[in-house]
C-alpha cells in the first residue's frame, strides 16, 4: 500500500456493535474507535446493535438499528453496511440474537463490503456450537482482528480451520492521561490508596482484594480500597445487584467497611481517566484466566497506573516486562503480599510507573484507529485492483 493512498483516501466505515447508551464494554470501544476515526478524517456509520439493555436516549444519531431476531432488520443492516467502503464488526458471543449469537452471520454474508471482524472474546474451551461460529466468521472476513498476542496464539492453534493469514493484532485503545497525578487528594499516602473498576458481576475476584485488605489491616499496613463501578446490567436483569450486596457483607464481616469505598459515580471518559490516575495502584483480581482482552487493563495502564493483576493472558503480556506485579487467581494471601510490597517499597512502584509510562503511547486511541485505517485503506485497495 502506498503512503499516497493512505493519506489521501477518506473512507466511509461501517460499524456494527453496541453502541451507547447500551452499557457494555463493546459500546464503549465502538464509540472511542468512531472518535477517533472520524479524528483521522474518516466518515463512520453507526449500525447500532439492539440488545435489550437500553439505558437512556442516544447521544447521537445512528445509521440504522439491528433488532435481534428480525429478519427484516438484519436485511436493512446489510444493505446500510454495503454502503460504505469497509465493514467493521464488533463481535462478542452475548450481543447478537439467535444460539450464541449466531444470526450475525446472516447479517454478514448479505453484506457487500470488505469486512474486519474484531473479536473481543477467544476462548480456550469454547463449545462445539460456538467454536464453529467463529470459524465461520473467520470464513467470511476479510480481516480478523485479535488484541493481544495470545489471543491470536489461541485463536490459530485452538479453532481450526482458521487461515492465519487474516488475522492481524491490534491492541485495545485507551484515551491517555494528560495529567496523571501521585493520588486522590483524600488519601495521606497515595501509593496506599488501590482501585479495582468496571462494571460489576461474579468472576471480577473482588472479594478476594476485600480479603487481602484485611489481611494487611491485622499485620498494621492498611490500605485504602476504592470498588468503583455498577452492577452490569445483564446481572442485574439476571439476580440483580447480589454480587454487590456480598461484597459489602464480606466487608463487614472482617471489619474493613472503614477502609473500602464503593463508588457508583458515572463518569465521562476524560474524566474516568483522570479519576483512575488519580489512584496509587490499579488492582485487576479477576478470577478467570481466559481473559485474552482487558479494556480495563489498558485504560489503566494508559492512566498512568501501576498495576496489580491475576496472572490472565493479557495481564501477563502487558505486565511481565516490569509494569505491574502478577498473582494467582483466588488468592487473598497472595494478593496481600503484593500490595503490601508495591505500598511499602517506592523504589519498585517507582520502576513500575516508568515501564507503563514506555507502554502507555502505543495504547493511545490515535494510534490504534490509524492502525485499523491502514487496514481498512489496504483492503479498499485491493478491491479496487481486482475490479480494476
């Protein structure tokens, strides 16, 4: 592809995901990646994904809608996406209608585009059922696109046949601090100041930081422990906000309420930031090692924060090199003794802090979108040669 090409062509992109006000992790990203597309110069169309969790009116307008389950709906939304130059398709298994998501692939096949398939979830074990759907999509990709080194590892050797040669690694973008301070202003030693957040739900392992509060707060090194985020809301149309509510229990029960606060503020994405760096250290205790994608991961590491994490796949690739101490799942001790040794020692937080520092510009929003428009602008091209 010609650096002529790349910088003249303006291209209009299609976008299938959630998209907000839908509370969920995709949304989010799909609406980061379209600003910062659209920063670059491109034209973005929103073709919003209806999944049932509407939380507000639309803060803008959008292309078209696909309403799960609606033949004419998933007609409509292919015929918006082939419209524009390139297709791209957020795709997690929960988000789109019929068994594990399945009728994204009507959708797909009647869509006269390149597409660039983005998968925010491989898993390692996954089901028959579901283990065939991502081939399928793999199949009529044009580009498939995995945020970290294991997941694309994962994906090659674990889902067969997938042509390797699709598949292309992009991380997952964050917006950078632009003024990342020691702490919260509440807190007399910052670096003793910890936050885990996100959206909330069984599996995010928090019980296990509340219990390595404890421990620490009997040995006489206590720390101040920030739980920020709601309850999903697909758990709380599941069993409603009982994760929660055993959290707070379990605070209670080992007499740490004192050193914990729960924070259910919404925040704005410049401010999410700036409110994630205001912290000492970032505590990631997720209790599954399957994760191969952390939004959260990222936008921390982007906020400036050193971080604390069980030893997921993408902990593990983003941390290893010196910038957060890595844990085993389920493991309060464990958790215990590296909060401690990273509060305790400032010549190791210190070390930590300078390798997110080297790691956070390659995170950056900007240069993520640049690296989808390279793709987006070289399947363009390769279009246009073969219908030349």
């Amino acid at each position: 592809m010609s650096s002529r090409f790349a910088a003249s062509r303006t291209l209009s992109i299609g976008m299938l995901s959630t998209y907000p006000p839908t509370v969920c992790g995709l949304a989010t990203f799909s609406s980061a990646l379209e600003r910062a597309l659209v920063a670059l110069g491109h034209r973005v169309e929103i073709v919003r994904v209806e999944d049932g969790t509407n939380n507000g009116p639309m803060h803008r307008s959008v292309a078209g809608v696909l309403f799960n389950g609606s033949a004419s709906s998933a007609r409509r939304a292919a015929s918006l996406l082939s419209t524009c130059d390139v297709a791209i398709v957020q795709h997690e298994y929960g988000i789109f209608g019929g068994r594990d998501g399945e009728e994204v692939l009507g959708v797909l096949r009647n869509v006269d585009a390149p597409i660039i398939v983005v998968l925010h979830t491989v898993q390692q074990q996954a089901s028959g059922h579901q283990a065939e759907l991502l081939v399928e999509l793999s199949e009529v990709a044009d580009r498939v696109v995995v945020m970290s080194s294991s997941a694309r590892e994962r994906l090659v050797e674990t889902y067969y046949p997938i042509d390797d040669a699709k598949v292309v690694t992009i991380p997952h973008g964050a917006a950078l601090a632009s003024n990342v301070r020691t702490g919260g202003p509440h807190v007399q030693n910052p670096e003793a100041d910890v936050l885990t957040w996100g959206l909330l739900g069984p599996g995010k392992g928090i019980e296990y930081v509340i219990e390595a509060v404890g421990l620490l707060a009997a040995l006489g090194q206590p720390v101040r422990y920030t739980i920020a985020g709601t309850t999903h809301p697909k758990v709380t149309a599941r069993e409603g906000h009982a994760y929660r509510d055993m959290l707070v229990a379990r605070a209670d029960q080992l007499g740490v309420m004192h050193l914990i606060t729960f924070d259910d503020t919404y925040r704005a994405v410049a401010d999410l930031t700036e409110f994630i760096a205001s912290a000492g250290i970032v505590v990631l205790p997720y209790d599954t090692a399957e994760q191969v994608t952390s939004g959260v991961l990222v936008d921390s590491i982007a906020a400036g924060r050193p971080i604390i994490s069980t030893r997921f796949p993408h902990a593990v690739e983003l941390l290893s090199g010196g910038a957060g101490l890595l844990v085993p799942q389920r493991d309060p001790a464990a958790m215990a003794l590296a909060i401690g040794t990273a509060t305790q020692h400032p010549a190791l937080l210190a070390t930590m802090k300078g390798k997110v520092r080297e790691l956070a510009p390659t995170l950056s929003w900007s240069a993520v979108a640049a690296q989808y428009a390279a793709q987006c602008q070289g399947l363009v091209e390769f279009r246009d040669q073969k219908t030349a």
